[in-house]
C-alpha cells in the first residue's frame, strides 16, 4: 500500500502536491524510505507498470494496511520506528 501511495505522490502533477517529507509523514514513514522508493521506481519502469495496473489506492485499503500494520506492531513483527530513551 506504501509503495502505491508513493507511486501516486511521485505521479502527481498537482501544483499543490505536498513535500517528499510532508509526504512521508503523512504515510508514517521516514523520508529516507520514500526516497529509496523513488529511486527504485526510476530505476525500474516495470516495477512503475505494475503498480499502475492496481490503479489509485482508496481511502478503504488505507485504512485496512493501517488496521493489519497495528495488529502486527502488537504481535511484535515490526521494529519500533522510534529509540525508547531513558
């Protein structure tokens, strides 16, 4: 979902178009990350075709990438993004 939701700001010819780190904040990732993925579609315009064909992502598949992301933080799959300080 991430990665089509990037495909679509870096697409998008809207003058109003937000910042690479507006952007990336908004998705909940860091902006070294939306950087990486840019590159990876410039470099691969076949990868770029194929998240075309899934067409615009809807605000319902957000939320369910948000629901299942949650879930797996709770079951402990993902790394935390943000160092606990003492």
């Amino acid at each position: 979902m991430v990665r089509r939701l990037v495909f679509w700001w870096l697409t998008c010819r809207d003058r109003h178009r937000p910042s690479e780190r507006a952007w990336a904040r908004q998705l909940g990732i860091s902006h070294t990350w939306l950087q990486k993925l840019v590159r990876e579609f410039k470099a691969d315009p076949i990868k770029m075709q194929r998240l075309q064909a899934y067409g615009d992502p809807t605000p319902a598949q957000l939320s369910r990438a948000q629901r299942y992301t949650q879930q797996m933080k709770e079951r402990g799959e993902l790394r935390s993004s943000r160092q606990p300080t003492d």
